[in-house]
C-alpha cells in the first residue's frame, strides 16, 4: 500500500525524463473506492500554468521507490493536453479516448 | 467523482454524531488503483493525539455534500481503536477481522 501523502506532490516525467508537472490530487469514485484519475499541475510547463490534466491511474508508471511517477507522455500530445486541461469535463467521449490513448482499462469496468 | 482534497480533512463522526477525529490520509493498493483504507488522525480526541487509525474504504458513509463523513463507531470499540492505532500494521490478522467488524467486503477481493 502506498500513501496519498506520497502521490500527491509527485513529480510527473515525460518520454524524454523531463519533468512535465506534478500531481496535484485524486479523483476517487466514492462507492468503490477506486482512483479514476491523478491530476497533475503544468505548474507552468510550457506556459501551461495552473492547467490541470487528468491521468488514468492505471497509465502511471511507478519507480522502484514510489518517488517518482515515470508518465510515457508523447511530446506530440501537449497541444492536446493543453486543450483536454481546459475543456475535457465538458466532453462525452473524452473518458472513453483517453483511456484508449493510454491503453489501459477503464476504471468504470465497462 | 470526488477530489482527493475533499475527503482528505474531512470530520469523521462517531454514532452519537460526535466528533471523533479526521481524514488524515489514504492508503492505495498501488496497481489498481483501490483506495484500501482512509487514516483518520483522532486529534486529540480521548487523548488520543497524534494517533492514526485506518478505516476501510467501504466502511465510510457520506452524506449527500461529500463535507463530512460520518462513520458508525461504537463506543465501546474506542479502546479497542486506540490499541489498533498503535500497532494494527504488525498483526496479521488485523485487516481480515476489522473489515468482518465493519461488515464490508476485503479491498484484496478476497
């Protein structure tokens, strides 16, 4: 088991081991318990201050010390999440092609 | 989905609707992503400051704000937690019988 206390604050890297934000909280579901979502903070990446973006729990990629969380985040994808921290809240679909972006399954069991 | 931020300080209250103590942190099963127990600090509740106590996920109530979390304590168990909270994590048993008291279903899927 691994504590909130050393999640929240954790910086997040790209594919390239640069630094690209941190995370800043959690979405739970409340009944299950699940985490849906770690949200990191640009904390002004790329002039993105105070955007935040939404990862999947399941698209974290931990180190051996639960330190640091490795994110294999595509340069190619900032516009996109620069945009996604704006609005994706506000879009149907976005949950759904997220999680297929990363791969991963989504936390609702769908 | 609730923020991390909004269960993390929240009051938890015993079955009189007394005050006990509060959301200190969380405990994550790392891979998925469960939360597997919220750490209430007592807060110098009973003279108990600065012990911790975990609470099964499953056995937290909310109500319909997600402000406050009310938990169905008994008070007669309040010794038995101040004991918990001291040494729960070196006894092996201690999470299997905690979730049979609580009556909530093992995080592990047990």
């Amino acid at each position: 088991l691994v504590s909130s206390d050393r999640v929240i604050g954790t910086d997040v890297y790209g594919v390239s081991d640069e630094a690209i934000g941190q995370i800043d909280h959690l979405l739970i579901e409340k009944v299950s318990g699940k985490i849906a979502y770690a949200i990191m903070n640009f904390g002004g990446f790329l002039g993105l201050a105070h955007k935040y973006y939404p990862i999947p729990w399941t698209a974290l990629k931990y180190d051996t010390g639960w330190v640091a969380i490795g994110l294999a985040l595509p340069k190619a994808n900032y516009a996109m999440l620069q945009s996604s921290a704006m609005i994706w809240w506000k879009i149907a679909t976005w949950e759904t092609r997220t999680h297929q972006h990363y791969g991963v399954p989504p936390y609702w069991g769908a």
